[in-house]
C-alpha cells in the first residue's frame, strides 16, 4: 500500500511541470491583434433592425411580461 508520502515527490513534479508550461505559454492577450472599427451608424442600424425583425415575437413578449425579461435578453445575446 503507498503510503500519502511516496507519492509527494511525483504531485510536486506535476505542479512544478504546470506552473512552467503555464508561464510559458503565451495567452491571446500578450499577442497584438488588429481592432476591429467601431461600425458606422448605417451598420448599425442594419443590424438593430435584423435583431428586430428576427426575434420581434419575443421583444414583444418582453414588453408585456417582466419575467420573460432576462430570457429575452439572453436569447438576443446570445452564448457566452
């Protein structure tokens, strides 16, 4: 049976190894990327009216019904 000692050095092995590959690593936010124009007022009202029009029943629904709210807005967000 192992003891909880024998297997000490092989747990700071591991934590060592991911604490390395975690600094090494680079993350999305140390690369420079090109930033996206903020869209003009024409596009966005495109897209509002796009928004509008595909999810007109429930803003509708929202407007009645207070509960329906945050369910709405989900939707309309969409994931994430």
């Amino acid at each position: 049976m192992l003891s909880q000692y024998s297997l000490l050095p092989t747990r700071a092995i591991l934590v060592t190894a991911a604490l390395i590959l975690t600094a090494a690593l680079p993350t999305s936010a140390d690369q420079p990327g090109e930033k996206k124009a903020v869209p003009d007022a024409t596009a966005l009202g495109k897209a509002e009216a796009t928004v509008t029009r595909l999810f007109a029943a429930q803003l509708k629904e929202a407007k009645t019904d207070k509960g329906a709210r945050p369910q709405v807005g989900r939707r309309v967000a969409g994931p994430g």
